[in-house]
C-alpha cells in the first residue's frame, strides 16, 4: 500500500483545470492521489489543512514578547515638567540614557545572536531608550516600528502639579481603571486601544507582506523574527498583560508599577499552540540571567497567580458547590457586596429588597441552593394559617 503522505500531500497540489493539460508524468502523479480521497475522506484533509497552517503560524512566531518600560525621565524627578513641557516631549535624564544602555545588554544576554523587531511609543523618552537599547545589537539589522497605540495614557494636555493631586485622589475614590481625567483618558480607553494593537501585532507576526524592508534580500524575510520588543510606559506593559492574559480589574490593579527600564519577559508556550506566557522579570546576571515574580499584592511580595501567567480562555464556576468561589481564579466574586439603598423606601419594599441581596449571597456563602426564602415563605403561610 502506498504512504499515505505520498498520497495526501500530491492531492493537495492537484487541481482539476491544470492535471487535464499536465504532462504524462504529472498525470501519473496526480492519478496516486485519488485513492487518498477514498482512504481518508474529506475530514482527514481538512484537519491535515488546519495542522499545517497551525505549525506554520505557530513557528512565525516570535520566541519572546519583551515589554520595557523606558528609562527615567525628566518628568519622573520633576513633576512640574509635565506642566510647561508637552508629555511627548519629556526627555530621560542621563541616569535613564544610562538605564537604558543596561537594558540593552541585559536584552542582548537574553536574546544572544538571534534577531529582533522593535515597536515603541512614538514619545520623546521611549525613542531615546529605543536607541540606547540597539547600542547593544551594533552591527546587527533591526527592523523597528513607531507605535502610537504605545503611548502613555493621556493625562489631559498640560498638567498641573496641584490640580493632578487631586485628580489622583479622585481616581482614588473613583477606581484607577474606571476614572477619566479631563482632556484625556481613563484606563478603559488605553485597554481599547492595546487590544487593537495586539489583534495587529498577532495578524500580522505571519504575513511577510507586512514587514517588508526596502533594500533587504528576499531570502532574508523568509526567517521568522525570534523576539518582538516594545519599548513602551509602565502601565501599557500592565494593560498588555491585562489584554492578552486576560486579567481581571482586581488583578490588574494588584500588579505594581514596573521601574524605570524594567524588563518583562513572555516566552512562547512549548506546546505547539503558539501561546505565551509570562516569564517575569528578566534580570541579566554574569552566569545568564534569571527571572524573578513581578511585584504584587500589597506589599509587592506576595505570589502571582498562577493563572495570571497564561491566557485564561474562561473561568469555571459550579453554582451549589460549598467551595465555588474559594478557587483563585474566581477571587474577585468572593468579596462583593450586599445591596444597599440610596433612598429610604417602605418597609416592604426595603424588606424585600434587602432579602432578595441576601439570599443570593447566602446561596453563594452556604454553597447550597437558597433555604431563606423558603423558610420565609413557610413562616408566612403559618402565620396566615393560625391567624385565619
């Protein structure tokens, strides 16, 4: 009997206009691919067609997804730069030029000799980390992209040190991801927009037609890029995390801040499925290099969840069950609140209100189905029994 990849991959060729004019030898090729379609059935080259087009999407992607936060900047030891200068044109400090110079080499010790594709915010500080950084990859062909969907929240044009005081405390009361600031954007906005920049940057990690280099060898392009760099802010390096992980509100607000030229690191998921997931905080050292947890929790130490790392699809929930919100990827609906009034209302209404909230918390609480109302609804019709 004939392989069976002889006979399949043929027929993926084949195509009926050209085999009725093919030479001899085609037609005597194209004919051992008929029993394929017999032996195997239509299912079988289709879910060959989807293996294929899986492995080569999974191996256009890039080993690495590294996120840097740029180096300091004038803005971030002089808070009064933010309101004379435009936030675009905040410039690094010579510590950040410095910061960055190191990033690049602890880049450069992770990476070694493979190559890199950089995307930065379009401002002022991100451009000049961006060219410290290559300092470490002399002589080495880089392709690099202006991002502006990279940028850094917009806080509201010209900011004034003591009015953003107290829209901070307001953001406070408000909810950091929630709060608007005037002329500018809340977190939901950002989030929207790096959304659409990680739909772009995945879309486009295996169409060559998109990264095409004037002046460069064609034979070149037909290597995939090993590691895909953005050179961007501290919270769009949160907010990416947020978007492609699929962190919750709560769980995002629990990520700290990255420092000045922090370097986060998610490696593509060894399973074939050309995921990622998060690595951590990359720090060279003189034998490699380790990673270490990103700072959590209250006070910076505590553990990142384990589902926090990969993407998260969805979360599973089993209504009844005792435990069902103990699991920690279900954290944020274990805490949340009864019903409350604004207003006063009649005492039926607010009785009834108020029994409504608590039976569906009590449900959740005794992990069993609600016995409140029942026994409420009981007590009431034995009451009504002996007063009648």
């Amino acid at each position: 009997m004939p392989c069976a990849c002889a006979l399949v991959i043929p027929l993926l060729a084949f195509h009926p206009a050209r085999h009725a004019r093919a030479p001899p030898a085609q037609q005597a090729l194209a004919s051992r691919a008929k029993p394929a379609r017999a032996m195997f059935g239509d299912g079988f080259l289709s879910w060959l067609e989807d293996e294929l087009v899986k492995r080569r999407m999974t191996l256009s992607r890039p080993e690495r997804i590294i996120l840097v936060r740029h180096g300091l900047s004038e803005g971030n030891i002089d808070r009064s730069a933010y309101s004379r200068t435009p936030d675009s044109q905040i410039p690094l400090t010579e510590r950040g030029f410095a910061q960055a110079a190191v990033a690049g080499l602890q880049i450069r010790q992770l990476v070694g000799n493979e190559s890199i594709r950089i995307f930065y915010s379009p401002y002022l500080r991100a451009r000049q980390t961006m060219l410290a950084i290559l300092r470490a990859f002399d002589g080495q062909s880089v392709q690099i992209s202006s991002e502006p969907r990279l940028r850094e929240q917009d806080f509201g044009n010209f900011q004034d040190p003591e009015k953003m005081d107290q829209r901070m405390r307001e953001r406070q009361q408000f909810g950091r991801f929630y709060f608007r600031f005037p002329n500018g954007e809340a977190g939901t906005d950002v989030y929207d927009r790096m959304a659409s920049f990680i739909t772009y940057l995945f879309r486009s990690m295996g169409e060559k037609g998109s990264f095409e280099v004037p002046g460069v060898v064609a034979k070149k392009r037909t290597q995939p890029v090993n590691n895909y760099v953005l050179v961007t802010h501290g919270l769009l390096m949160r907010i990416f995390c947020m978007c492609y992980l699929r962190w919750t509100v709560s769980e995002f607000e629990q990520v700290w801040n990255p420092s000045n030229c922090e370097i986060w690191v998610l490696q593509k998921i060894p399973d074939g499925s050309g995921r990622y997931e998060l690595a951590g905080r990359w720090r060279a050292t003189p034998y490699r290099g380790r990673f270490s947890s990103l700072k959590f929790g209250k006070g910076k130490r505590e553990r990142l969840f384990e589902h926090m790392k990969r993407p998260l699809v969805a979360r599973v929930v089993t209504p009844g069950d005792p435990d069902a919100l103990k699991d920690e990827t279900l954290r944020g609906l274990a805490d949340i609140p009864g019903p409350s009034f604004s207003r006063p209302r009649s005492k039926k209404g607010k009785k009834k209100g108020i029994l409504s909230g608590d039976e569906v918390l009590a449900y959740w609480g005794r992990g069993r189905p609600c016995t409140h109302a029942a026994e409420t609804s009981s007590q009431r019709g034995q009451t009504k029994h002996s007063s009648g």
